[in-house]
C-alpha cells in the first residue's frame, strides 16, 4: 500500500474513507465502532485495492480524537478451528443438543 490515505471496504459494502497507515495501525479520523470490525464484516475486505479473506480486528482504541486499529489475516490454525467448531455446532444441531 503506497502512502497517503486509502479506503478500506467491508463485507456489507461499509466503505471507510480517508484512512492512514503508520506501522501496522490504521488511523481514522472518524469515530468507528468496535461493531463494525466484527468477524463477519470481515469476511472480505478489500484494503486500498488489494482483496482479503478472514481477518480479525486485534485492536481498537481512541487516540488524539481518531480511532486506531489494526487488522490482520486469520491464521491457518484460527480458520482450521473454525471449521471443526462449525461441524460441532451442525452435529449438535442434529442431535437436537442445541
């Protein structure tokens, strides 16, 4: 990603607008809630043009009024784990546990 400001775009089509980059933080200065970085919006997101699956927000917080927070790609071993919780959950579903 070159510097400046960039977009990021979430799965329900939720654009954030005029974002910046320092490290691995995105910085913006609008207020963003801890709900909108959700799992499931995060399903896919596109970053400044580049497509992303599976990422988690592992942090969000305030800072000088701008919201920071940093974005990452779930690892093969979080989306494995996933997985099985899912099959678990299906299982259940069929037993008539849940």
């Amino acid at each position: 990603m070159e510097k400046g400001t960039f977009t990021i775009t979430l799965a329900d089509g939720t654009q954030l607008l005029n974002l910046k980059e320092n490290g691995n933080c995105i910085i913006s200065k609008d207020q963003i809630d801890a709900d909108l970085l959700d799992d499931e919006n995060l399903l896919e997101v596109d970053i400044g043009g580049v497509q992303h699956e599976n990422m988690t927000c592992t942090n969000l917080w305030e800072e000088n009024s701008e919201t920071w927070f940093i974005l990452r790609d779930k690892t093969e071993a979080e989306l494995k784990e996933l997985e099985i919780d899912a099959k678990i959950d299906f299982l259940m579903a069929m037993q008539g546990v849940l």
